[in-house]
C-alpha cells in the first residue's frame, strides 16, 4: 500500500488529548510547586517540632517561590523538560537533579546574604526544606517518566500532526510511538515509496503521484508539518523531494534514518539534541501568524464599520445599473492553494468561473458603467474584508488569481506556486509597485509573482503598514485599474 490514513489520528477517539509540546511546562510547573511546598512544609514542620508553632510564613513562601524560579530557569536553560532527551527511559537524572538543586542552594544562599535576610530563616528550617525538595523532585522526575510513556503508549499524547514521507524500509524502523516521542510528532498519514533503491537522477511517476498526493492531503487536512524519513546517503532522492516540496508553505524535517539513530541509541554517545534537520521553514511562525491575525481582525472590522454607507450605495447602484446579482463570487486559491471563493462588487455582465476566464481589459465591453466606476477606484474589492474576517484571505499579500490564471502562470512560471506560502491579500507589494490590472505578457506576471516572493522573504507588521498607507494614495490615482 503506497498511501494511508492512520485510525484514529483525526478524531482522537473522542478523548480531549495532552499537547506534546505543553508536557514540559507542565513538568516545570509541577517542580516549581513541590519546591514552593516543600518550603512552607519543611519549615513549618521543623519550627512545630522544635518550637511548637509556625512562624514565618509568608517569607518561608517567599523562599521556596525563588527557588522555584531558579531552579525551573536553570532546568529550561539546560535542557532539563526537552521531552525528546530528558524524558528517554536510558537516561539517568539523579545526578542532574542534585547538582541543579545544589546551585539553586548556593545561589539562595547568597541571595539572602546580599539581603541580609538571613537571620529569619532557622538552619533547620532551611535544611527540612533543603532536603523535603530534593526528594520531591527526584520523585516528581520519575513519577514524570512513567506518566509520560503510558500516555504516549494509550495514545492521549498529541504530538504535532504530521504526514511522514519515507522508503519501505525507513518507514518499518520509525514507529508511530518513537516518532512521537523523539521527535514530538503525531502521524496523521504517511506515503510510501516502494522502491529503496538509491541513486536515481529523476523521480519516477509513481513517486511524484505520491506527493501530490501528500501535498493533497496538506491542504485538505489541520497538518503542521511535513516529515521525510529517507536514507540520508541518497543525496539525489532526497534534493528532489524537497525541491518538489518548496510548493508547500508547510515545514519540511528530515528525520535521522535508522542508522544514525542505532548510533544515537549506543550508550557510549552523549545525545544533546534531536538530530532532526529543518530543511524548510514555514514562512511565517505561530507569533508572526498571530499578530498578523489580530491585525487583519481589526482592520476588517473597522474597515466594514466605516465603509459600511460606501458599500450599502454601490449594492444599489450596481442593483440599477443592470440585471444580475450584487455580488461577484469566484474560486480562487488561497494558503497552501486551498481554494475558496472571493467576494467582489459585480462590475461585468459575465460570471466566469472555470476553465477559460478571460481577463479585463482596457475599454472592455463586458464592463457596466457603475462596474467601470468601482474598478477605477477600486470599490469593487471592498467586500473582500468579509474573506479576511473569515479567515481565508489577509488584508496584505499576494493577489489571489482565478483558477485557470493560477494553472496557466504555474506551468510557465517555476516559481508562481510560492505565492500560496502566505494567504492572498486585498492588496500587495505587488500592487503597490504599479502591477495592477491586465498581464497580457508573461513578463508582466513574472514581475507580480517577484514583488509577492520578496514581500514573503521579507515580511513584517511594519511592511504590511507601508503597503496598506501606499494603498490609500495609490487607488487615489488613475493607475492600472480597468
């Protein structure tokens, strides 16, 4: 079987399932609790026995609390909760948890000094604490382990999702279990290439039908990223997979193959980090995506606000001028070249949508009078704010084209699929750098399709900025809009 689904990795079994990536803050969160309680416990603990009441209280808090602080920056900054090292059932922590421990000892112990707070602590105070902590953690760490592989192994761990890409062979040796574990990774699906045969100068018909058909499945389904598992000496197969690939926003990881991981595997190696390698990055990360969210969100919303009476004019003045419906809806591509249909102001007697769509020209006779008037001043792209509150286009980016646009520029533009890294825009650098209206020759296109790869390699909050303020002044000038 070439292509499959794994059961069960899209529904989850109807279980609300733990993010792999959370796992770790989790256990932060938890060794920061045990030592703040183990403060509070051990000291009141000792001043009951000793004394016969508690006292203190709040700066025997105060203690454990900065304890807990340096102990979980210190952990994070070493590696200490990476789930792919920390949490391997071969490795020892013991010793790592007494030696950190001891630092945050030495490093409380000269904080109090510089405060000169030290007289409030008892010694036996601070050694019940001392020594309460350290047990809690070394319990917290082992109890970590054992729950992190039985929820990995009943399937209530989500890693991110990914579509796995590999030889027979490799694919045999990664488990889903290890996958998930190393690497953070839940498998939604995974292609398989039947031949392992090393050394091909070209892929054969087969494998490029295969990842069309990952690629497929990258748009039709919530996957974060893409993994290949090949033997990493065929060079060859491995350069044309991922130039095949570059069409795709997602990111691409090459996992080790399996016997860099044997070597990984013998104790006498010192494992640092995962030996995955990034070979395509998103472009866009998850802070970047959001923040250009929250701009499109607001901007669309107030932008439909204020030209809410624009919007209500043109409906009826389109609704006079000719038959028709109001609105013009055409497919069109979007992110990863997931279609959707965009909205615009009806400006033509004609609705195309399919194979053939004939551009706009100057003087087009297929225009009506209000229609000249909203594509002149750019009107007409108004109701397109609707597609950025929905989410399936950005109020900066590349131009969305009509399907048959799209494949016609594909096949003679190498370059035009990267365009679908990012969602399409209402308006772009593109457009804000004069290629506006018809691209009757190939050279016109290529110039479009440059400005949306340079905004994409370029982007930035402040560059989405400068195009939308270079918008307003442009759609005040008689460009090339028709």
């Amino acid at each position: 079987m070439q292509y499959q689904t794994l059961p069960g990795t899209n529904s989850g079994g109807g279980r609300v399932k733990i993010p792999y990536s959370a796992l770790q803050y989790l256990f932060a969160l938890a060794d920061a609790f045990l030592i703040a309680s183990a403060a509070v416990v051990g000291g009141g603990l000792y001043q009951l026995v000793t004394i016969g009441e508690f006292r203190n209280a709040d700066q025997l808090l105060g203690a454990g609390l900065t304890a807990a602080l340096l102990y979980v920056l210190i952990g994070q900054s070493g590696g200490f909760y990476d789930l792919r090292i920390a949490f391997s059932k071969r490795r020892r922590d013991a010793g790592r948890i007494f030696a950190q421990w001891s630092m945050v000892s030495l490093l409380l112990t000269l904080l109090a000094f510089l405060m000169k707070t030290g007289a409030v602590f008892s010694r036996g105070s601070i050694i019940c604490f001392g020594l309460l902590a350290l047990a809690l953690l070394l319990a917290c760490r082992r109890f970590s382990k054992r729950f992190v592989a039985a929820a990995v192994a009943d399937g209530q761990v989500q890693g991110r999702r990914a579509i796995v890409i590999g030889t027979r062979e490799e694919l045999a040796a990664l488990g889903v279990e290890e996958l998930l574990e190393r690497f953070g990774l839940t498998e939604i699906a995974r292609v398989v290439f039947s031949s392992d045969r090393n050394g091909g100068f070209a892929m054969t018909d087969e494998e490029s039908s295969l990842l069309d058909r990952a690629l497929a499945i990258g748009r039709e389904s919530a996957v974060d990223e893409i993994v290949l598992a090949l033997p990493w000496t065929d060079t060859r197969k491995l350069e044309l997979v991922r130039d095949r690939l570059r069409v795709s926003p997602l990111p691409v990881q090459l996992v080790p193959d399996r016997r860099i991981r044997a070597l990984a595997e013998n104790p006498s190696y010192r494992l640092r980090r995962s030996l995955s390698i990034e070979i395509q990055r998103g472009p866009l990360s998850r802070a970047e995506q959001f923040s250009k969210r929250v701009v499109d969100i607001v901007g669309a919303s107030l932008g439909l606000i204020i030209l809410a009476p624009l919007m209500i004019l043109s409906a009826i003045a389109i609704k006079l001028d000719s038959a028709g419906p109001i609105f013009f809806r055409q497919r069109r591509n979007g992110f990863n070249a997931k279609q959707f249909s965009i909205f615009k102001f009806r400006t033509m007697t004609v609705m195309e949508d399919g194979a053939a769509v004939v551009q706009a020209k100057r003087f087009d006779p297929r225009v009506t009078r209000v229609g000249r008037v909203l594509r002149r001043s750019s009107i007409d792209e108004v109701p397109q704010l609707l597609n950025v509150l929905t989410g399936e286009m950005s109020l900066v980016g590349p131009r969305p084209h009509a399907l048959a646009h799209d494949n016609h520029y594909g096949d003679l533009l190498a370059e035009y699929a990267f365009r679908h890294h990012v969602k399409p825009g209402i308006t772009g650098w593109a457009q804000v750098r004069g290629y506006r209206g018809e691209t009757a020759r190939v050279e016109q296109m290529k110039g479009r399709v440059d400005c949306d790869l340079w905004y994409i390699n370029n982007w930035s909050l402040a560059l989405d900025l400068k195009i939308l303020m270079l918008t307003c002044l442009e759609v005040t000038r008689r460009g090339n809009a028709y």
